[in-house]
C-alpha cells in the first residue's frame, strides 16, 4: 500500500543548525585539509597542535607565534622538509600554497615516523641534488 501525500501542504523540514554551533561542538578537533582526517587538538609534545599527525599538512593560521591565529591566509601548507634544533627536536618545515610563506611547526609525539622520515630522506632521492653538495654539509 501506498502513502498518498496531500498535494496542497508541504514536508515539513527539519530546522537547520547555523555552521557557527557546529564550529562550537567540535573545538576539541579539526579537519584535515590534505587527507581529511578528523584531527584531535590535543597533542602529546606540543601546545599548540597545527598539523595533521598522518600526513603532516597543515593550514596557514598562525602570524609570527604559535597559536595565535593571526594569520589571513587560511590556505594549505605542505610538509617541505624538516630540520633539528641543536637540543635534537626535530621540526617540520611547511611551505603555504596560497602565499608562499614559510613556518616552522614542532613534532608531536603521534606524528607519523614514516612521513617524518621519507621528508626527511627527499633530498637524497632528488637526481637534481649532486649528492657531493650533500655530503659537503
């Protein structure tokens, strides 16, 4: 059996949340703009998480201090290399797609070791690179 619909009265539809509730409820995470990860904002390392721990993307938010969101860009930021503080913290280069700016963001504890490594290794699989101007270093 069929359902007939009165042709003279609408559905009714469910009210919809405006996006800024949304934005509340999740405060606790973000999503990733590289592999859509929902991200937690809680970071074993760092206070400030600013990247994705799976494939290390990251968003332009952040002015001259971390954390403090100042930034107007809001585009993609790609993991381009990472370097070492004398102390032997390693931190991520990122590189915004938007602007071109450059930051420096800290590991954290759950970030992928994996990807760490392969950008880290990069240059050395680059035929570009003499290997010599490497070593040099």
């Amino acid at each position: 059996m069929k359902r007939e619909r009165s042709r003279g009265k609408p559905r009714p539809r469910r009210p919809q949340r405006p996006k800024a509730d949304f934005r509340e409820e999740r405060s606790d995470a973000f999503r990733c703009v590289g592999c859509r990860l929902d991200v937690p904002l809680i970071a074993p390392g760092t206070a400030h998480r600013n990247h994705c721990p799976n494939c290390l993307t990251s968003r332009h938010l952040d002015g001259r201090v971390p954390g403090d969101r100042q930034a107007g860009c809001g585009g993609r930021m790609t993991a381009l290399s990472v370097t070492a503080r004398p102390d032997g913290e390693w931190l991520i280069i990122h590189h915004c797609v938007s602007c071109g700016a450059l930051s420096v963001n800290r590991i954290a504890g759950d970030d992928n070791a994996l990807a760490l490594i392969r950008i880290a290794v990069r240059p050395l699989s680059d035929p570009g690179m003499p290997v010599r101007a490497l070593l040099a270093l």
